[in-house]
C-alpha cells in the first residue's frame, strides 16, 4: 500500500493524530533536514485528508426547519 493509499484509508481522528504527531515533531525542530521535507509532505497529505472528511461530513449535515406553528417541518442542507 502506497503512503497515499495508507493517508486516505485513515479515520478522521487517526488521521488527526498522527498530524498533531508531526506538527509536534516538527516544532520541536530535532529532525533532519530530508526527514523534515517527509514529514512536511506526509503532513500536508494528512490535513487535505482532514479537510475533505471534514466537507463530506458538512454535507450530511441538515438543519430542522420548523413550520409556523413551531413544529419540525422538514429539512434543508446545512448553510456553512
């Protein structure tokens, strides 16, 4: 399995995790050079992974909308 293939099967939260991992490698600024321009790439894949499970989620998401007795109507998307 490619790193590519392996970034994309991971969780949400997985792939979080392992994103705050680098960021926190990264900050702390004891990684070589080459390791670092890895990590960089690996992370920047992460965080494009991140965002679109995060606009595939929004999408899903309906707001209630209520009739003019109060009560549930229906639903429409979800206006970010």
């Amino acid at each position: 399995m490619t790193e590519h293939a392996e970034v994309e099967s991971l969780s949400f939260e997985d792939a979080l995790k392992r994103l705050e991992a680098i960021v926190g490698r990264l900050e702390r600024g004891d990684v070589p050079l080459d390791e670092s321009i890895s990590l960089y790439a690996e992370g920047d894949r992460l965080r494009a992974q991140c965002e679109a499970r995060l606009a595939a989620a929004q999408a899903r998401i309906e707001k209630i909308t209520l009739g003019p007795d109060g009560q549930p109507a229906g639903t429409q998307p979800f206006d970010a």
